[in-house]
C-alpha cells in the first residue's frame, strides 16, 4: 500500500456527479429495519452526503482505535519485529492503530507493536516521530512546503478514511451501487454503501463502506474478493468518539535517556525503509504507469530484485527475507510479453518480468499479460 498524507482522507466530490450512472435505473433507498434505525437515504444522497464531509479540511475532532486485517493468502511472512511501522508488516494479519484528532490540525497517531510502540504527534508547530523500540524521538522540522506539519507515514493506509477515498474514487459506470440494511461500527449507527465490481476480470467482489449514519464520516471498509465469504481486506473502527481529545494527547516530551534528533521530513521518510532502496523506489514510482481503468487498471514500474539485498541493516534483510518469502510462492510463466514470476493470492495479482518489471493489480492473471504485452 503506497503510503500518503495522514490527512488525505476525503471522498472525491466527483464520485457523486457519476454515481447516478453506477446505480442504473431507480433509487436505491436505504433500508431502515432494526434499531437504531436512520433515515432513508439513496445511494446518490449517501455520497453527496459523504462527499461534503470530506471537503473540511480535515477529519473531525475525534479519537478512536482503528484496526486492519489482511488475509490475501500470502505465505507465511517472516517476523517484522523491529521493522516499527513499515509497510511490509501489514501484508498479513491483524494490527491496530489509535488515532487522535484534535482542532487546528492537532494530530497522534500510535502504532503498537509486540515489544515496541511508533507514533506521530502534531501539535502546531511542534512534530514529533517517537519509536520506543529504539528510545528515538525525532523533531520534525517543517519545510513550510507542501507538508502543512503533517508528515507521511505508512499509518495513512490504515485509517477508513483512505481506505474509502481510493475505493470511492473507481465509482464510474463499471460499478454497481446500493445501500444494504442500516450497520453498527464501533457501536454507531452506519449506511452502508455496497461497491460491485462489473467487470469480470476484477477480483474483487464487492467493497462495502461503511459509512457514519449523523457525521457521514467512513467508519470502515471490507473488500470481498470473489469466491470468499470473508473479507481479504478489512480496515475500520473498533472503538470511535467524536468528542474533542484532551489537549495532553497531543503533548510530547522525549523520555529521560532517549536519543533526541531533528530531521526534516524528506530525512523522515527513510525511517519508514530502505535509505538507497527508498530513492530506487521513488524514482521507480515516477517512472511507473498505469494500463486500464478503474477495478481492472494495472500498475507497471521498473523493479529489480537486487534492490533491497544493496543494504546491509537490519530492516534491509529482513525486508529482503519478505521479498524471498513471497517470491517462494511466485509461479514460473511465460508468453509472448516474455517470462518472469507471477503471484496470484484472493485479491491481487503481481507479475514481476525477467526483463524488470513489475505489474499489480486486483485483476486476474492475463489482464497482467495482456499490460506486459504493451511497451
């Protein structure tokens, strides 16, 4: 999952001038049996709804805790202990994170782990990355560009917030849209909106967003892979208030005997991976394109699989052991794009050329081949 602005969470205003193409003919209206019941609103409402909570300029003042399960049918990945919050440790299983939203963009973010905690604090002016597994706390300093003292961090990814932005933002004629029965998310009363994928290539199923019945806020996302009765992915609130957190929780002060450093936030992001392999990656994501659209695009960029065994630390190896892992359960193929490894689970495939390329997508094998046919 690429990471992104902590805060860029909003529902795209188009998706709602297209969502009437998706639904077809008739409203679909939301049911409203049960307690707490809430009232109706059609598919095209619940997005015009959503979409203008999202264009504040910011969540809500809220605090919850946030978790996210993947079950793609990846082997079995080595141990990221120690790794703190990087992406790979989100392949596979459960993790959580606690988030807490204040006024003026006041912001925490925590990310346990098994024997060490990651978090983000913005408080104004004042930016702090903490990682208690190495007694590191780091200043952030803000450039006063583009990052408005909001660094990236994998964290991002697992809020519902981002989650819905990029399952809302493919809503186009090639999606069916409706509103099943009123849901309860961390015991609030939620619509909830049922994406369907009408392309047969994709994978996926369905997307259900769930979606806060008084703020209109995304309070979780379950995607469907198809032939599965339980979702491969699944992001969402376990516990969520929307009362203004105490100010004490966007305080930070470096424990005694903690390392204390300043790094701006280009410096930052290297904590979050490799410091060579970061720079590959990033020139690799400007070189990268994207072949189709909507639920069957697919994403190609240069990839070489030296590229994390250039370091030596420990993150390096153990990012390159994940690599092996998952390059073990890769099967040989051929046609006339060429040959390389392709690796299919519930809900993406990933092919990864001998000539250097790797193509993804939620789509089967051949929309695969058929994109590394194209030069």
């Amino acid at each position: 999952m690429r990471r992104g602005t902590i805060v860029r969470w909003g529902v795209p205003i188009a998706a709602a001038a297209v969502i009437g193409a998706a639904v077809g003919a008739g409203p679909v209206i939301a049911a409203v049996s049960g307690a707490p019941a809430l009232p109706e609103r059609t598919a095209q409402q619940l997005l015009a709804d959503a979409a203008a909570a999202a264009s504040s300029k910011g969540p809500l003042p809220m605090s919850g805790t946030v978790q996210l399960t993947a079950s793609l049918g990846l082997p079995a990945l080595p141990s990221q202990e120690g790794m703190g919050a990087s992406p790979l440790s989100l392949l596979s299983g459960s993790h959580e994170a606690k988030v807490w939203y204040g006024d003026k963009g006041r912001m925490r973010i925590a990310l346990p782990g098994q024997m060490s905690e990651t978090n983000v604090i913005v408080n104004g002016d004042q930016s702090w990355f903490w990682e208690s597994g190495t007694n590191t706390a780091t200043r952030i300093r803000s450039t006063g560009e583009a990052d408005h003292g909001r660094p990236e961090t994998p964290a991002s990814a697992v809020t519902p917030h981002e989650a819905a932005a990029q399952a809302l933002a493919k809503v186009d004629a090639d999606t069916a849209v409706s509103v099943t029965n009123t849901a309860e998310v961390a015991g609030r009363a939620a619509y909830q909106l049922v994406l369907t994928p009408k392309p047969s290539a994709s994978l996926v199923r369905e997307v259900r967003v769930a979606i806060d019945g008084e703020k209109f806020m995304p309070l979780q996302v379950q995607v469907y892979a198809k032939g599965s009765a339980e979702p491969a992915f699944q992001v969402g609130f376990t516990e969520v208030t929307f009362t203004p957190p105490a100010d004490e929780n966007f305080t930070f002060t470096p424990p005694s005997g903690a390392k204390v450093k300043e790094q701006d936030f280009s410096e930052l992001k290297k904590s979050f991976g490799p410091k060579d392999g970061e720079a590959a990656a990033q020139e690799a994501a400007k070189e990268s394109k994207v072949v189709g659209k909507g639920w069957t695009s697919v994403v190609v960029m240069p990839f070489k699989l030296d590229q994390a065994a250039e370091q030596g630390d420990q993150k390096q190896a153990q990012g390159q052991a994940v690599t092996d892992a998952v390059l073990g359960a890769a099967t040989p193929v051929s046609g006339t794009w060429g040959s390389g490894k392709l690796l299919k689970t519930k809900l993406v495939s990933a092919l990864l050329t001998d000539d250097g390329r790797l193509l993804a997508g939620a789509v089967a094998p051949d929309e695969l081949f058929k994109a590394a046919g194209i030069r």
